[in-house]
C-alpha cells in the first residue's frame, strides 16, 4: 500500500480481519507521512461500508476464500463507481482431468488445508462477474512464471506424502494450523504443476 500511495494520485485504503495487522499498518503509515493518503479499514471484505466508493479494488490471494465467491462479487461491484475495476489475483480451478479420483483428491487437500470456500474456473467467474454488472477486460494466466518444484517444497511433499498412509492422523493434522498450511500447499504444488489449477490475474470492469 505505500509503494501504491506513492505512485497513484489518491487515497488507498486496505481491508483485513486482523486489528493486529490494521495496528501494524496504521503505524506504517505514520512513519512514512501517508496518514493523509492511506488506511486500513478492519472488516469482512464481504461487509464492506456502504461509502464510500473506489475506482479499483484489488485482491490478492483471498477471493478463493470467500464461502460465496458468487454473493462476494456483487457486494464489491455495488462499492465500485461507474467505470471501476475489480482486479483479482487468484488460483483457479480448470476443467482438465475433472472427474479424475486423483485430481478430486488433490483439490480436497487443497480446500481443506488452506481452508478454501469458493474454488472456480475462470469461467464461472467471468459468468458471475457478468451477473453482476462486470464485463471482463483481462485475463492473464501467471502459471509458467511460478517457481515450483523448489527443495522445500520436496521436503513438504515428502511429509505430507507419508501422513497419507495414516488417514486418520492427515484427518487431525489438517485441523492444526501448521499442518493445514502444510497440507493444502502441497497440493497446490500438485494442482498447479499438473494444471488442474492455475495462477490468474483478471481485470473486471464495472459498466
């Protein structure tokens, strides 16, 4: 947010759950003069404040886990003006394999460790999108240029991979917070380098 303030001509306001990290940014933006220039507002990203309203709105790696990406994307529309953008970075589900014991399995994990509530293709999105008043600009599949198969991610898989042997205890591990991560990163790993998901940046206008 302040490398944006500092590049854009207005306000920039950010959105988290977490009073910590609204505290932690608050004093961010003390110590670099921006206090004028930027905020963080501590809320539901689904129960946004009816005013006011933004030229463009930017998520990062979080729509994914709205519990309704359908009932989400209206609710940012009405907090956009006439023209504004909804700019979303994400991981998509694609159609390739579907059915597939293996890649059903391999998105469960994915939902279940990183606690994932809406996971759609692209498709879907442009369609609820269009719903709802959006019409789609861009759409830029970030996949290639994703580093994956580094040797921590082996080590992870390797981990991961022996707690399958014991479903039972995978069942535990993935309701403990380190696990989970662990768990539902691996089978992004997965997901991603058999391209059952994919990495996207999409532009959404609204009319």
């Amino acid at each position: 947010m302040v490398r944006l303030a500092r590049e854009v001509d207005g306000f920039v306001s950010g959105v988290t759950i977490s009073r910590v990290q609204a505290e932690i940014a608050a004093k961010r933006f003390d110590r670099e003069g921006l206090t004028d220039r930027c905020d963080v507002i501590c809320a539901d990203f689904a129960e946004l404040p009816a005013e006011p309203h933004y030229d463009a709105m930017v998520a990062v790696e979080a729509v994914v886990h709205s519990p309704s990406l359908e009932n989400l994307i209206p609710s940012l529309v009405d907090r956009l003006r006439p023209g504004g953008r909804l700019i979303l970075c994400d991981d998509w589900a694609t159609e390739k394999d579907r059915g597939l014991a293996a890649r059903e399995r391999c998105l469960d994990q994915f939902r279940a460790g990183w606690r994932v509530g809406s996971l759609h293709t692209v498709a879907e999105l442009v369609a609820m999108s269009e719903r709802a008043g959006l019409r789609l600009v861009e759409d830029l599949d970030l996949t290639p240029y994703l580093h994956l198969g580094r040797p921590r991610d082996r080590v992870i898989k390797l981990a991961v991979g022996a707690t399958a042997l014991l479903p039972r205890l995978r069942n535990r591990l993935v309701e403990m917070p380190f696990w989970a991560n662990m768990i539902g990163g691996s089978a992004l790993q997965a997901g991603l380098s058999r391209r059952w998901l994919e990495y996207h940046l999409i532009v959404l206008e609204k009319a």
